[in-house]
C-alpha cells in the first residue's frame, strides 16, 4: 500500500529543513552507518498518530545555475508533481514577500491541498504577526516554530485531513510483485517488453518517455507476477532535466508495493553514484532485492569481464551484498530467462520463517565460536532469540542491556544467520531487547 506524499514547499530561509527533521524525527539516519550507501536529506518517511506518510523536503533539491527565482520555481513545481498534500512554510518575522507570492501563484495552479505554516513564531507575543498570511488564500495559517518543535502537531492534524482514499489495486498474496528501478534510459521499460514478449510499455532512447508506473500480470511455471515498471522516474522538461535528485521520488511508491525490487544498472556506463541512492531507498524500505545488469550485449567483454564488474558492484553497493547479480541484454533478450527464477528465489527467502529452537542454536554456537562483547567490565549476554515477521525476516535478541550490543557484533550474528539459513537476496532485521 503505497503512502500519501507530503511536500514541504517555500523560499530559501524559511526553515523547510528544520521542520522536515522535526518531522521525520531520526528516521532521516537509519542507514547512515552502513557503508556504501549514498545520502541525502531530500526525503524520508513521517508519522503522526495513525498515519504514515512520506514527506519530500524541496530544499535538497539542487536546480544547479539557474536563477534565485527560478529554483524556487522548479523545486515548486517538482513537489506539485510529487505531493499529494503540500505544506506551504514562510516566515512570521518576515511577513508576506513578493517569493512567498510567486510560490503561492504556483501553488494556486496545481489545484493540490496546501497547509500553509507561518514559522518562527516562537513565542505567543509574536501569534498576532500571522494574519498577513491571510492573503495568500490558503485559509487559516498554522503559527508554528520548526526550532522549538511548537505547532507542528495541529499542521499535522490539518495535513492528515487532505490524505487520499488508500484504494490501489490488490492482488492474491500468492502473487509476487516485482518493479524495476534505476536511472532514466537504463532499459527498464526494454526488459518489461523482453519479460512480457510483447511491446506493452512504450521504449525509446528519449529519456522520461515513461510518465506513470504501469501494472502488467505476467504467470510463469504456474507462478503469478505482477511488474510494476518505474521507467517514469524521469519526466520531459527543463525543471527534470535539471535534476537527477528527484528521481528517486518517482520509484518510491512502486518500492513500497513490490515483494521484489529490481535494482537495474547500465552495462555500457557502469556504476553512477545515483544507482547507490535509488538502491539505498529500496534497501531502507526492507524489499528483497535483484541487481540487474542491462545492456550487457554492447560491453566489450573477455572471460574474465563479468567477474571483474561483479567484483565493481559488491565494492560499491556494500549493503547490497546479499543480492544477487544478473547479467542480460534487454534488446537481444539473451539471458533475460534467468531473470524471473531468481525473482521468484528471492521473494521466497523474503517470506522465509525460521524455527526459534534451530534459531538459538545458531545464535548460541555463533556466541561460541566470538564471544559477546564487554564494556565498562559488562558483558552483552543473548538469552533467547526467535523471528517475529517476514518480508523482510525479522529476528529479535532478548539480551540483558541492548546498549552492549555493538552494530559490529550485530552485523556478525547476521552473517552466521545468513550462514545457516537461506537469506539471498533480502535484508533481515536484528532487533535487541532487554529481557524483563
């Protein structure tokens, strides 16, 4: 079920960032101490009360030389296209500018809920100063303080009204759904194409020719699929052609409906730092995930090519080494046949449950074999361990202090679980809780 877009929208100076973070609290670094994977703050994922959200902070997007104005403009209009609420911020001791009136006029245009919130208004003396928002027309302005954290609980309130009806498409849940992600004129829509054996997704060299995620059911050796093709990653015009940040917005949602994240690199250009941060995206979400390397047709190669490229890849996608690799041409479609038996491997290892009396026997003799470590003269001792979902597994150690559990001992038990169970090609979860 793919969650409401929030965007946070205004001119530069008015606290977007500050209130993006208070928004998303610490979910904005839960993946920064893994290596390889690359950053950055232009989007994360919300709570408030039962809703869940992801929310797009406009200010990370970079519009490279264009002018002051004009990147106003495209970051607008890039969460216009994104959002399905939109939280307009300005500034309380700045009053109504001629900036906040260009974004407004924008805004206006894209017929898009907008929540507008007057910031830095960080003491009830200065409430008096939001009534010149008025007239921008968005109704009741939200005095809030992105600093302090005050007034954000009723914009919230007032943003979680706006949310749309969940009513997407719903499939058996023996039916495995799989999406392919990547930057623009990788050959996303080519290997849809090359899978269904029948031009369905429109292919061009053009990059963006693809606007909107497309479903297509696909059965395999009595196994229904589902492809959710991305290849609209990338839209025609100049604000998307100035940007490649954005494009991780366009795969989000296809992300959170599939079981099976496709992970799709170009042979020919090899590996760009925009590959680690789409992947990183679907590694976060918990999907099992397949890195597939397209267009291997038109790469020179020796026998020694495909070692050397997987050897590329493992260096630079680290916290992908669970995922396997294949290699294929879309355009020839050689090798493509090898691609929908390790979709349907993974998904299977994705909702793999383990057995808690097996599971404490890895558990205990990998505690044999690397003792737990110490601090301050205390010793991280594991009582018991058992697996509480799949997709991805998920495994919780009851321990006497979670803080003794360094992210090194942590990452050792992973891997003896990977070890004794057959994990490929998904991440699994290791939660520490103390036992009462």
């Amino acid at each position: 079920m793919a969650k409401p877009v929030v965007a946070i929208v205004g001119r530069p100076n008015v606290g977007k960032s500050t209130i993006f973070n208070r928004i998303v609290g610490e979910r904005v670094s839960i993946v920064e101490d893994i290596p390889g994977v690359t950053r950055d703050r232009i989007y994360s994922s919300g709570e408030w009360l039962t809703h869940d959200f992801n929310i797009i902070d406009t200010g990370g997007i970079d519009i490279g030389d264009e002018p002051f104005l004009e990147q106003i403009r495209a970051q607008a209009e890039i969460a216009i296209d994104e959002a399905d609420v939109i939280i307009f911020i300005v500034s309380g001791r700045e009053g109504v500018t001629s900036a906040d009136e260009m974004v407004a006029k924008i805004l206006y245009r894209s017929k898009k809920p907008v929540v507008l919130g007057v910031n830095k208004i960080d003491n009830p003396e200065m409430r008096d100063q939001i009534y010149d928002f008025y007239a921008l027309g968005f109704g009741e302005p939200f005095p809030i303080s992105g600093a302090h954290g005050i007034g954000l609980g009723d914009l919230l309130d007032e943003v979680a009204k706006h949310f749309p009806a969940q009513d997407e498409t719903s499939y058996d849940e023996d039916v495995i759904k799989f999406s392919f992600i990547g930057r623009p004129n990788v050959g996303k829509s080519s290997l849809v194409n090359a899978i269904l054996g029948e031009e369905r997704v429109i292919v061009s060299d053009i990059e963006g020719t693809t606007r909107d995620a497309i479903d297509s059911t696909y059965t395999f050796e009595d196994q229904e699929y589902v492809i959710i093709d991305t290849a609209g990653m990338r839209k025609k015009g100049k604000v998307y052609e100035s940007t490649e940040k954005y494009s991780v917005l366009r795969a989000l949602r296809a992300i959170e409906r599939s079981d099976v994240v496709c992970v799709v690199l170009n042979g020919e250009e090899g590996i760009r730092e925009q590959d680690k941060r789409i992947a990183g995206y679907a590694h976060e979400a918990g999907r099992a995930i397949v890195i597939v390397v397209n267009k291997w047709d038109a790469v020179e190669k020796d026998e020694k090519t495909m070692k050397k490229f997987e050897e590329t890849i493992r260096e630079h996608f680290l916290f992908l080494s669970y995922a396997p690799i294949v290699f294929l041409s879309a355009k020839t479609k050689k090798r493509v046949n090898t691609l929908i038996p390790v979709i349907k491997m993974v998904s299977e290892n994705h909702a793999l449950r383990v057995q808690s009396s097996i599971l404490n026997e890895v558990i205990m003799d990998a505690v044999a074999m690397n003792p737990t470590p110490t601090d301050k003269g205390q010793r991280l001792k594991i009582y018991y361990s058992t697996q509480v979902s799949v997709k991805p597994p998920t495994f919780v150690v009851f321990v006497n202090n979670p803080e003794l559990m360094h992210f090194s001992y942590e990452r050792f038990l992973e891997n003896r679980i990977r070890d004794a169970f057959n994990f490929e090609g998904t991440p699994i979860r290791i939660l520490s809780r103390q036992r009462k």
